[in-house]
C-alpha cells in the first residue's frame, strides 16, 4: 500500500473519496490508494457474497462488497471484499457503516501483511466486531480470528476438505464452495 503523503482530516478525505472515480482507504491522516484486483480475487469475493446472500435470505442483517466503507471514530475508513451488519444504525449511511459483526478480507500479495496485522488492530477497536476472516487466494485456506472476550481473540484455520464455519452469522460452508471456479 502506498500512501498519498499528505495528512488529510476525515472530513476532507470524505470529501475527495466522493468526487474520485477510484476508490481510497484513509488510516490516520493518510491516504492509500486501492489497487485492482486479480481475478480470483474476484472470484472469492463473489462466492463468499453469494454464500452469505443466500444465507441471510430476508433477515435485518445486511451484507456489503467491497463498494460501501467501514469506519470508527474517524481513525480509518477501509473498504473491506466483505462484511456483515445487523445493526439498524447502520441504515441511515449508505456509504459507511460502522457496526460490523462479520469482515471479510481477501489477501493480496500487497495486501496481506497489512491485512493481517495492522488492519485487523484497527479492526478490533469496533465493538461490534465478532468475527474477522482472511481468505487465501494461493491455496484453499481460510482463517477466522473470533472474538471470545473483549480483548480475546482466538484464531481458527479451515483448509482443503473442511467445512468453514462463520459463528458469526451462523453460516457453515464446504471450503471447496469458496473457491469454486478459480484459475490456476
């Protein structure tokens, strides 16, 4: 990730994000701009939503892509391939929500270190948050880390043959379902 390196306040970053036809992530001041994907990438996102939009089926909760921002308190604003939320003040902001229960990352090669680590301390700072999942696109890997106590995380790694299980939602999946159709 390479940063624009220029401090911007929140309200000025919300303001260029809404006139830019690219897509920025904001962490503490800074400005990063989103790089494409490839297409597995896509692939995976597009599997996972579909898991998860057949799932919730009519419930309240709400599933968003990569297109809608997560936020807290002005510190960051990210744009996760996939989240989950079920908290109805979410609802009155089309373009961020701020009470997640599910996050779904998809892991580049540029991405993953920051994915892994100093995302996911941004992450936990939402209360919200149960349950956080890195997807692997080198191989059928999928990592939970959930939420057990409010500063307790434990991690949970599904791979090849297992059925992956989102606590969170209360969805349970064969592994094989994510990365169905992906390109070698």
């Amino acid at each position: 990730m390479i940063a624009v390196p220029h401090y911007l306040s929140p309200e000025e970053y919300l303001d260029i994000e809404s006139q830019s036809s690219f897509r920025h992530e904001y962490r503490q001041g800074l400005v990063y701009a989103m790089a494409g994907g490839t297409d597995n990438h896509d692939r995976l996102a597009l599997n996972l939503l579909s898991l998860i939009n057949l799932h919730l089926g009519d419930s309240d909760c709400r599933f968003h892509s990569g297109n809608v921002k997560v936020n807290d308190q002005a510190q960051f604003y990210y744009y996760p391939d996939a989240f989950v939320t079920c908290d109805p003040r979410d609802r009155s902001d089309r373009y961020t929500k701020r009470y997640p229960k599910l996050i779904v990352e998809v892991l580049s090669p540029s991405t993953q270190a920051f994915d892994c680590g100093e995302k996911f301390e941004d992450y936990q700072q939402l209360e919200s948050l149960a349950e956080y999942v890195l997807v692997s696109q080198e191989n059928q890997r999928v990592e939970c880390r959930r939420r057990i106590a409010a500063n307790t995380w434990e991690t949970v790694i599904y791979e090849a043959g297992d059925r992956v299980v989102l606590k969170s939602i209360d969805l349970e999946f064969a592994i094989a379902e994510l990365y169905r159709g992906l390109d070698d």
